[in-house]
C-alpha cells in the first residue's frame, strides 16, 4: 500500500503537535510490511520564519521517503 502524508513540516526537530503526530504516524507505518510512505512538505523549520531551513528534494528520515519544496 502506497500512503503520503502531506505536512507543511517535517522532521525531527519540528516543533509541532500536528506535526509531530505526522511524523510518528508515517514513520509507524512505514514499518508495516508492504507499506511505502512518502511524506510531502516544505523546505521550512520554523512557522515563524517559513525560511528554507532543510534542502530542497527527496531525503529519507526513519523508512520515510521525505520530498521537500522551497516555500
């Protein structure tokens, strides 16, 4: 099963409730076998800023294919 989780963040060192729910939820999945998760998001760390804190393109984060674009 093919699953995307859409975030305007992530990562580790995102501070967030939803976003850290995201995460979590993604990354558990992304244990399941037979499961491929994506997560789609921004470049940005902080809501505050929405600078581009993180490169822009396809990283993988914890069995999690992470694509990322510039805000």
């Amino acid at each position: 099963m093919k699953l995307a989780v859409v975030t305007p963040r992530y990562g580790r060192e995102v501070a967030g409730g939803a976003e850290t729910a995201a995460r979590l939820l993604a990354t558990r999945l992304a244990t399941r076998p037979g499961f491929t998760v994506t997560a789609l998001t921004t470049c940005a760390l902080d809501a505050t800023t929405w600078d581009d804190d993180y490169p822009s393109g396809a990283t993988e984060l914890d069995g999690v294919q992470v694509h990322r674009v510039p805000v």
